[in-house]
C-alpha cells in the first residue's frame, strides 16, 4: 500500500510541476526564499507591537517557539530519520521535472521545512490577530504560494508539502497557546510601570 501511495505522490508532483512557464520561473525563485518575505514579517511585527504594545513580547516568543518547533521536527529529525530523497536527487524522477537555473535544494526533502514554517506561522499568526483584523485570514493565501513554489522548483513531493504543513499547524497552535499562557500569567502579575 505504501508502495502504491509513494507512486502516486510521484505522478501527482510531476502533474504539478508540469505548469510551468519561462516568465515564470525567476518570480518563483525569488519567491521561494526566506528573505524575499522579510516586509511581510516586518509588517506583521509591527500588527503584533500595535495590538498587542508592550506584551507583543509575548507573542513574539510564541512565535520563535512555533518556527523553532517546526525547524527541529522537520530538519533536525524527520529529514535525516526518514532520508527520502528530494524529486530533485531522486534518480528515479531524473528527467521528468522542469528545475530553474539547476536549484536543487538538499539531499532529503521529507517532511517540508517550508510548509511547517509557513503554515505554522499562518496559524499562529491568524489565531493571535484574528479578533483585531479579520482579513488576516489572507495569510494562508501566503503559506500555500509559498509551499506551492517548492512543487513548482521540484524539490519537494505533495506529500512532504502535505506533511510539513500539517506539522506547522500543530505547532502553530502550541506556539499560540504559549502565547495566550503568558499573556495570563502577565496579567495576573502586577505591573512594576
């Protein structure tokens, strides 16, 4: 049966790398790197410091708790336990995927650590600003472009996506409830300002 499963996450990816464009590609490669979002974080640290003014700390640890959560899971342990080849290292998918400019990412791609990042902090950051904003639910637009690109590039089958973004939400959530812990537990002690 796993046997069966792992074909059809190949074919599936091969399916979706298919949609691919000369125009395309170097948008998808900028896209893809963490550093391109680095607005948008900073965007969304200020919504956390106007919200949230001095206890935004709070959330912010929160935050390092989800993205440390999803990095130690993902890359620490699942990829080197697991060992299953990226597409793009896969002898057995040489050839039938469209790469940009040879970006092959490294050697084991299973689980995600783009969709647990991503989709962790989506959750966590949606379930902290959603009272406040109630358009923040775009964020999950962001998190599947976002794993999209790693299907796009080749380096990562549906189901690490599938997997890794799974993972993110987990701990996005745990990472909140750090949050709303200890944002109580501030309030419950009195202020020394």
């Amino acid at each position: 049966m796993i046997e069966q499963v792992i074909e059809w996450d190949k074919e599936f990816l091969i399916f979706l790398n298919s949609f691919h464009t000369p125009w395309l590609d170097p948008v998808i490669l900028l896209i893809t790197k963490t550093i391109f979002w680095l607005p948008l974080y900073a965007f969304l640290i200020y919504l956390m410091f106007r919200t949230f003014k001095k206890e935004a700390w709070f959330i912010l640890i929160g935050a390092g708790i989800t993205i440390l959560l999803c990095d130690q899971i993902t890359s620490t342990f699942m990829k080197p336990f697991f060992a299953r080849l990226r597409p793009s290292q896969d002898p057995s998918m040489a050839g039938l995927l469209h790469h940009v400019d040879n970006y092959k990412g490294g050697l084991y791609g299973f689980a995600s650590g783009h969709a647990a990042n991503t989709f962790g902090v989506a959750l966590f950051v949606w379930l902290t600003l959603k009272p406040v904003y109630k358009w923040i639910w775009i964020i999950f637009i962001w998190a599947a472009l976002m794993t999209y690109t790693r299907i796009y590039l080749g380096v990562h089958f549906p189901g690490d996506i599938i997997v890794g973004a799974t993972i993110g939400l987990g701990c996005g959530w745990i990472g909140f409830k750090v949050s709303s812990y200890l944002l109580k537990r501030r309030k419950k002690t009195p202020s020394i300002d």
